[in-house]
C-alpha cells in the first residue's frame, strides 16, 4: 500500500476552523477559562466523499475514517467491512459517506493505486462539490486532523533560585511548553506557577498563569496544556527531575540579516525568536496571552514572515481560520479595520507569493468582506462607527465615534487592493466596480483633509471636521500612497516628525509608524528609534519582545497591563517588527510582479548581509559604503542604487561600486 | 435552591438541531451505517448568557455548565470557582460564556431567586442577543441537552417460537427498543437479528436490522441502538431471559373515536398506535427506516396529531430540526415540494394551535423558504426542475423534468399562506408582495389548465403541455381549492373517480386523494376504501400500519422494497392517515380563527362517538341517525349539520335532532 500518497482529506475549511477553535479555547487566566469573545464556527458534520478510478489489476485498499461512515462501492454498500476492501480490475466508483459529531469528518484511503488524496471530490450534500483538502504540514505521521501533535523540544532549566524557601526553576529563556515531572507525587491542589519575568513566578498570588490539571504516565506527571514562561515554581508536587516539553512548528530559517551593530544584530534575532514562538498552527497574538488569532495583529505577522522564515502554510491557515464560514456577518473579531486587514493581507499574500491558487479560491470572501463593509457606510457615503462594530485603530486614548479617518483610508486601500486582484483573476466586472467606488471613496477622504493645518484630521462627528490632529490617520496616508508626494512632506513635517502630536506608544501602531517614516526616506531615524525602544527591552532582560514598553517603566509596574500586575505579554507577535522594518527598508527587498526589486538603504551602518526570501526564491545581499553585491537564485530583478538602476539575473552575482 | 424553576437553557435552535443529528444517525442496514444525505448543521459552540438580578438578601447559587466555561460577575471573573457561588444583597449582572466542542453549550443556575430560565440572554458572540430556550419535555431529571433519556416501558416477548432449531421471541406486536439480555454470556460475533416479521426474523442473511454492539452492566447486556421490531432471534448469545426497553415519549391520549364499525375502529387504534411509535423527540418517517425526519412525511404527521395526540412540541422541534440554520440555500431534504409542505405545516400549526409565539419567532424561516423558491422561478415565471433540486411528488412513475404543475400549486398554496401570515404578524409590504405574487403565480397556473380534457395536465416541457392527466395535480387543486368550484367538478368526474387515470399506489399520496375526495364530499367512498386498504394490512396480521401495500402481494414479496427482501417499513407513520380523514372529514372538526367548525358526517355509519383536541381545548360529539350532541370544554364554535348552523357555546352540551 501506497502510505507515502495517501494523505487524510476533508471538506475545505474543516480542517482550519476546528483546529483554530482547539487552539483557541486554551487560554486562562489563572485558573479561568476564557473563550475567545467572538462567534466561533464549525466544521461540517455530515460529508461525503467521491472518487472515480480505473484498477488495471485488483487491489487490497484500506480505509479509515474519523467518524461513522460507510462505503458504496458503484452504487452499492460494502456490508461486513473490517477495514480492508478487495477491489479486481475494472472501472470503480467509489463513495464514501461520513458523519462525525465530535470533529471534522475526515478519511484516509491507502491502496496501491487509489489513495485519498486532493483529486477527490467532496461534498457537504449540498449538491456542491470541490476538491478534498489536505494538511501535509500538520496532518501526517501521529497527527489525525482531528488531533494534531507538533514535534517537541525539551528544555531542561538552566538554574534553580531559591525565593523564600521555594525553588524557582529559571528556564534561561521565553518558552512555550508543557513540563514534565519525573517520579512525581503530588498532594490534593497541586499546582505548577509561572512567570514571564522572575517576579511573576516568585508573587504566586498574581500570576497569571498556573497549572493544576495534569496527565499521569508511569511515574511521571506532565501538564495538560503548554504555557508561556522562563520561570516557573510549584506546590504540593514532589519530582526528581522537571522537563519542559516545548511542542513547535518545525520551519526552514529562509533569512538572515547581519550587520555592523550588534545590538540590531541582537534585536533581529531575538524578533525572529518571538516570531517563531508567535507562529504554531497559526499566528497568535502573543503566547502567554490571548494565545488566540487576531487579524490586525496576525495582518504584522504575515508581513514579518515575508521576511523571515515566509512559512506559507501558516499564513494560509491563519487566514482560513479568521474569516470562518459564509456569509461574512460580522467584522472578524468584531473590529472593522482588522477586516480590512484581512483583505489587504490576501493582497501581500498574492504579491509576496504568487500563489494563484490559494488566492483564487478566497478570492470570494475578500469580496464578501468588501461588500459587508461597503454595506455599512452611511448617508455620506463614509464608514461610520456602529454600536456593534469595534473601531479599533490603536490602544490609546482616541474619540472613535463618528466617521473616522483611518478606517475611510483602509477602506480605500481595500477597495484597490480588490480592484486589482479582480482584474487578475479575470472579473472584469467586480474590478470595474471596485475601481469605481475607489475614485469615489477618494473624493470623500477629501472631506478630512485639513489644508490649514495641512494633515488629516482624525474623525468626523455629525457631519462636522473634529479638527483633531494625530499620527494614525497621517501615518497610514503615507504608508498606503493615499495622497500625493506633495502631502506626503507635509504630513512628515507637521505630523510624524512633530513632537507636539501626541506619540504613538504601541510596538502594534509603532510597526506603521516606522513604516511610513522609512517610506518616506526617514530608515536611519527608524532604526536609531529601534536601537532605543527594542534596545531597552533587551536592557530590561527580555528574550522576545513585548506587548507594550515604556522606557520609563523601570519596576515591577513594567510588567502590568489591562489592569493586573502580570497582565502584559512578554512574547507578543507584534513586538517582532524589525523584522519587517529591517527586510523591507533597510534590505529594501520588494515584490514586482514575477519579478523583484531591490532598494538597499544603509541608514548610517557601515554595512550589512543579508538573505532575505521572496516566492519560491531567494535574495543574497552584501551592502558596504563600497560597494553592493546581489545574488538571486531564482529570480529575476532590479537593484536600485545610488540613483541607478541594475538588471539583476538569476544564478549571477552582480556587483556596483559605488563611485 | 429552587430546583423547579431552573431549567437548562441554550441558544435558540441549538437543542433542536444537535437532538435532530443524533437521532438521524441511527439508521443502519444490517452493519453498515447511512447518515442523512443533505446537509447537517452544527449548534453554536461558543455562546454566552447574561442575567441582570437585584438579590434583596444574600444568596448560594449553584452553577453547572455542559462545556468550559467562566462566570463573570459585575465584569470580573469568578476565580477559584467550586461549582456554587455566594451573592450579597444588591445588584448584579450574571455573565456565563460557554465553549463547547463535543455538543450544545448549556447552562444550569439553581439558587434561591436565581436561576436559568427562558429569562436569561444568550449570544452567540455576534452582537445579537436572544432569549435563551428550555425544552421542559425532554430536558429535565437525569436529562441533560446533551444527553436526552426517555422513559422506557419494558416488554417481554409474548410467545417462543421455533424455527431450525433456532429460538424466535415474538413481542406480538411492533416495537421499538433496545433489548436487555439477563445473566447473559456472548461469544465473538455475537449477534441479534430482528424482523418486524416472522419471515424477515427467520433469515438472518437478509433481514434488514441487526445488533452486534452491547453495554455489560452487571451480568446482563444490552443492545446499544434502540430498533423496530415485533421478532428477534439471536446468535452467539446465551442468558436467562431477555426483555426489550421501549423509550417513548409520553403522550396525553387526546382523542378517541368510536364509531358502529368495528372494522374501523380497529384501524383508527392501530393508526394511532403507528404515528405513537413514530413521535419520538421528532416526528420521524418511519422506525425501521428511515428513522430521518422528511418534511413531507413530517407534514401529514403534523395534521395526523391535531386530530389524536395534539403533542404541540413534537411539531415544533420537528420544525425547527427540518430548517436546520439560516440562510436557507438549499430545499429540505433536498426536496421541492417537502419545503412548500414546510411553510404550509408553519400556516396549519398557527390556525390549529393558535401559538403566536412560536410562529412569530420562527416565520422569517417561512420568508426565507419563500424567497429562495421564488428566485429558482424560471424565464416563465414558474418552478422548473433542475439538476440539483429533487422534484419529488410521489414514489411513482413519473416524469418529473420541466415545469410540473404540483409544484406551482404548492408555491401558490404557500404564497397565499404566507400572505396571510405576514398579514397576522403585521409585516404588511411583505403581505402585498406575497398577494401580488399569488396572483400572478395564479394566471400562470391556467397554462396548466386543458380545456378540453377538463384537467389540469402533469407538466410542460420546453414550453409546451405534455397533455398527461394524472392525479397528483388536480389531488392537490382541489384539496388546496385553488380552481373554483366548478372545476372541482370536472376534476372529480374526469379524474379523481376517473378508473382510466392511474391509481394512486402510495399510502403518502392516497393522504392527500383521500382528502381531496372527502373535501368534494365522497366521505363514503373513502370510508369503503379504508376499509379495504387499511383493513387489507390488517388481514396480513399489521400491527402497525405500513410504508406501502398492495392487496395483490399476499406472500413474502409483500414485505420488499427498493429492491431489498425486507426493506419496507412496516410501521409509517404515514400509514397512520385515517386518523387525520377521519378526524376532520367524518368528525369534521377544523379551526376557524378562535373558534371552531363542526362538520360531522356519517357516510354510512350508524353512529359515532369522538373527541377531538383544539387549541388548549377539546370538543366532544356523538352522532346517530336521530341526533348530533356537541360539548365544548373552552371554545366557541359553530355546528353545520342538516343544512343548518348552530352556535356552540363552552361548556354546554348542544343537541340537535334531525327532524
């Protein structure tokens, strides 16, 4: 039997709305369970599975399925089946029909020539039919769809403290792990404490995460569900040895970035760490906390793998899980501009990766998205804020009732972003239609333009300018080319570089911030503000980057968030930035169509290698105040530099001096 | 703590459609496993409820969930929860989220003032808040939503007897049941094969049913689906006694009729017997097979029940099981005509039941049924078959391709019931579009029309009559009154009592014969044809009434169907029809508004006695040759006998003599 070819198939979507909605319901604080706030989906319940094959000789096939199910076999039932079916030669049809009240429907089918695979067809017995799925990633091996088990890495601490007669067991760095304790006895609430930082361990009371629920094997006692930590202690358990069991997703590192600082040396690599901690089954927020998918947040992270490991995958089933099923009805988690992330995100997924086919078949619910949304806009044609819908722009003190500015600017960039993705995948008509609300929308944003205080105002409150000036909407006027080189200096000087506009505080709203400061030339400025705000971390003793830092926070209160002296992530998606900052502006790589494009930028270094993936190739660099040195395996290319532009072709080395 | 008001709630439609999927995937034939072959739908699985209380003193509140959940009180959490929670005097908001993966997330509050009722709010996390629901039938002592146990009445079998040396328990009559097999030892293999009759318990090589999987408990084991039938024989089994455990929903008896036929009286008791077995949490089609609920089986079963067990919320679970979610994009059951008999079953349930409430809460699903046929219209503005839409009508011969005329007559009988609905419910716009709709629909009926045979015809195929005259529209034409009186007329004369046109052959069709029949006052003739029909099964020894009969078939072929030995149901619930005939053509009971009509009719007995439920009342007749007595215990009503009308007036017997 064929067990390389055969692979567990299901009904599209299945697979990543229930594997999201496990990975999802794990979070706790203390010993609180609390669900994601937003409506969660399910798979289907009831499919049925098609295949149509010709056997030049017969052939012993094996079958199984998650769920009750039955065969019919050109039409008729297999009665007494034990697990294996004898078929001779001849023509088949055969049809498999599964019910499954716990999980996903799923089937595997292993014979020497017939093998469940993508070529089958599946219907939910709505009289539609599409090609089975398959996760070759996460469903092989142990894995069934409907358990999966990612490869582990143990750690072992790297040294025990003593706090106040308790031992507390410092694991040397950030991770992400259920522990294991060896000949373990444990008494009557027996539980494991843990702590991001040393303090949170050490103040049991507080911390937010503990464990009292525990699986038995032989001697050992292993915790159910990993946690994020460093440090962790315990009470009422007696072991010989503790072993922290760290469940990961095995990828490719696609990138390095090396140059002649250290501490940005430093804070790449301690971001491609935070990353790689943040992306499991899917992209999470943050590990310790809300261990679940948000679209704003998991909208930074695509951006910041396009640069790094550029692990598919995870993108495609972050994006799968976070729109759920049709009909689109609700802004996902609730909040309007996460939505039009969603939709700006399949736009970077087509241009970074050219996958055709994962975009064509979303294709649709971007629009739904689009469609929802433009459902929603009021007498003037504007988004405006609804008691349902979650306008969230930003952690920070914003008024965002009325029409706001940033979510008109998205909107736009949503709008151009389909416009074009439907004239590539040939509808002539929606683009057509997009393109035309878009011309509209702009006019409208007009309405936000201050031309005396020469910016854009934040919101509109009852059809009036609040006159209110601050970073968000300016910020994203830039970033997303809504408005002319000529506003673009003027928001720079009267806003971004603006000392007198309150700053932007969140690493979330500081990754667009710096973004658009890069955009606008600004990448040495950019990263001595990485130097400091990263760089402070570093000095606060992080080993993956926060939710939230301020330099001024010094004590224990660094730590504290949402009201809880332990509430701030210490691992958080979001934090790892440079990345992004560092790949698209100072490595300066860019997709252009097929192509590449290529815009290096010192910015005060003296000089910098790097690779950075892009598609299904790669982009070696070296960068000295000499000279520049390009490599691309795979693709072809223009450098841009020193005013000039470079043919760059595959498999070629191609060096400029600069003169 | 209160245990008698706390009830278990959940979000609306959840109960009915996990119950409905767990009963439905029961069916097996002989080993193998057959789901349902439409669609299935899921229940919410992250939802939350919400309570605002005042406590005038302190309270202990216990609190149980099905799934994880977290308790929110005044916005923060409940740490530390034991399962029982102490309020203080004051002010409170409840807040209780619930995930669960493997069910229905359902919640249980039982204090002193507090506890979960219909009260509470519940969201499925999308902003929209509902009152949450309760089912006090099936949801209540050792039940859970999860976990529905009905009351067992147990059986043991009447005689043995013997066959090939093989032992055959014979329950003297049909049953549905899991069988108990005391001090009992089994070997590998072991098996029970049952036959709902002798022939079928005889070969076990073809029987349909069989048992193979047991629950120990103790020394005795027990079989683990509940099956329909009156014999068993057994293999690889040895115990002291065996007994079978009927679950059954308990019914109030609600009418009985008593006439001068024994004859009748028989089947009018074994009919009630039929649809009795075939009401359990939903009305089924049958409890050898399918054990599925079909709309349009289910739609005789409703108007069967208003004239005998009146068990208002089997129809309602039924109901909302059959419409699963919204939206609604694909006819129930995959059928047309079963989702016309939907919305025509929502019309009847409000004119016989009067229950505002649940029509209220459930009419945008009728609106929704309605605007997805009416957009399948064709370019001639009527219902054409395609592909994917199964055009049922009948098990019969017939060419069901282009625009068939039954259907237009269910839309037109569905429009006109959904006029008036929209009408009662004050949604006035959507009463004149169906109206005008109606009307339109109702000139373009008269395509159907053949003058000259003075008939409507079956169908017409690319534009044109097909010229066939068959029963099934013009059943329907006059049933529905759709055609005027003199029409009928023809109808009955050139079709209806026409021996030239096919007979109808299905007990489902001769429902609706039998109803158009009585309707043109053929009571009589009907009364002859139960007799012969009805009491041809019972010739045959049924002790239930079957899925099809044909007098012609007296050896074992009577017992095949769908190319199986034994594959017809031998307990249907539309076998059970002459309760339905004979309570509202013989005792001639229907509603009219608030009140009711009495119409009885002797067709040729010589008396007879009844009662029939209405409402929340009941009226009593007795009917001779001499004389009508009427008693009404709670409802207005009008008696029409000899040509006259009389008032009838809550308790008090009314007599008329015919003079």
């Amino acid at each position: 039997m064929n067990s390389e070819k055969a692979k567990w198939i299901w009904y599209p979507g299945d697979f990543e709305i229930e594997c999201a909605n496990k990975f999802m319901t794990n979070r706790y604080e203390r010993d609180v369970f609390i669900p994601p706030f937003w409506k969660l989906y399910s798979c289907h319940k009831n499919v049925k599975f098609v295949k149509n094959f010709a056997l030049a000789k017969g052939e012993k096939i094996r079958i199984r399925a998650e769920g009750k199910f039955n065969i019919q076999i050109n039409g008729g039932y297999v009665y007494n089946f034990d697990g294996t079916l004898e078929l001779g030669s001849g023509n088949w049809e055969m049809v498999i029909s599964i019910y499954n009240d716990k999980g996903i429907p799923a089937l595997y089918v292993e014979g020497d020539t017939v093998f469940s695979d993508e070529s089958w067809q599946v219907t939910c017995n709505d009289h539609k039919y599409f090609s089975a799925r398959t996760d070759e990633e996460l469903v092989h091996g142990n894995s069934t769809p409907n358990r999966v088990k990612l490869p582990v890495r143990e750690y072992k601490p790297e040294r025990i403290l003593e706090r106040d007669g308790r031992k507390i067991y410092d694991f040397g760095k950030e991770i992400f792990a259920c522990v294991r304790f060896s000949e373990a006895h444990k008494e009557s609430g027996a539980t494991v404490y843990y702590g991001e930082s040393l303090c949170e361990a050490e103040d049991i009371g507080h911390c937010e995460l503990l464990s009292a629920d525990f699986r038995r094997s032989g001697g050992s006692l292993t915790t159910k569900i990993a946690k994020a930590f460093r440090y962790l202690t315990t009470e009422g358990l007696s072991f010989s040895e503790l072993t922290a069991l760290s469940e990961y997703l095995p990828m490719e590192k696609k990138s390095y970035f090396r140059c002649s600082d250290d501490l940005l040396n430093e804070i790449y690599e301690k971001a491609e760490y935070t990353l790689s901690l943040n992306t499991r089954e899917f992209l999470i927020d943050g590990i310790k906390r809300d261990r679940w998918i948000w679209s704003g947040d998991a909208y930074q992270s695509y951006l910041m793998h396009y640069y790094s490991y550029f692990h598919k995958s995870v993108i495609k089933r972050t994006m799968s899980a976070l729109f759920g099923c049709s009909p689109f009805e609700l802004y996902l988690n609730h909040i309007m501009d996460y939505s039009f992330f969603w939709v700006m995100g399949m736009y970077d997924y087509f241009q970074y990766t050219g996958d055709a086919r994962f975009v064509g078949e979303n294709l649709s619910k971007a629009f739904e998205v689009m469609e929802y949304a433009l459902g929603r806009t009021d007498e003037n044609g504007l988004l405006d804020s609804r008691k349902e819908d979650w306008v969230f722009v930003d952690w920070a003190e914003l008024d965002n009732t009325g029409e706001v500015c940033f979510e008109q600017i998205l909107l736009i960039v949503s709008l151009r972003d389909c416009a074009e993705l439907a004239e590539a995948f040939g509808e002539t008509a929606r683009a057509e239609r997009y393109s035309g609300l878009l011309k509209e929308k702009m006019q409208k944003l007009e309405l936000f333009w201050d031309e005396e205080k020469r910016a854009y105002i934040y919101s509109r409150k009852e059809g009036k300018p609040d006159g209110k000036i601050l970073r968000h909407p300016n910020v994203f006027a830039v970033l997303y080319d809504v408005c002319g080189e000529e506003r673009k200096n003027f928001i720079r000087d009267n806003v971004l570089k603006n000392d007198e506009i309150p700053a932007i505080t969140t690493p979330y709203m500081k990754f667009y911030e710096f973004a658009a400061l890069c955009a606008l030339g600004e990448q040495e400025y950019v990263l001595r503000e990485i130097r400091n705000y990263w760089g402070g971390m570093l000095k606060e003793g992080a080993t993956t980057f926060w939710e939230a830092y301020d330099s001024r926070e010094t004590g224990p209160e660094k730590y504290a968030m949402y009201g809880r002296k332990y509430g701030k992530s210490l691992c958080h998606a979001w934090g790892a930035s440079p990345l992004y900052l560092i790949g698209r502006y100072i490595v300066g790589l860019t997709p252009a169509g097929e192509e590449f494009l290529l815009e290096p930028v010192l910015a005060g270094l003296d000089s910098f290698e790097a690779q950075m993936p892009l598609r299904e190739g790669s982009v070696k660099i070296s960068v000295s105040k000499e000279k520049i040195a390009v490599y691309s395996d795979r693709m072809y290319g223009t450098l841009r530099a020193g005013g000039k532009s470079f043919r760059i072709v595959p498999g070629k080395i191609k060096e400029v001096a600069y003169s």
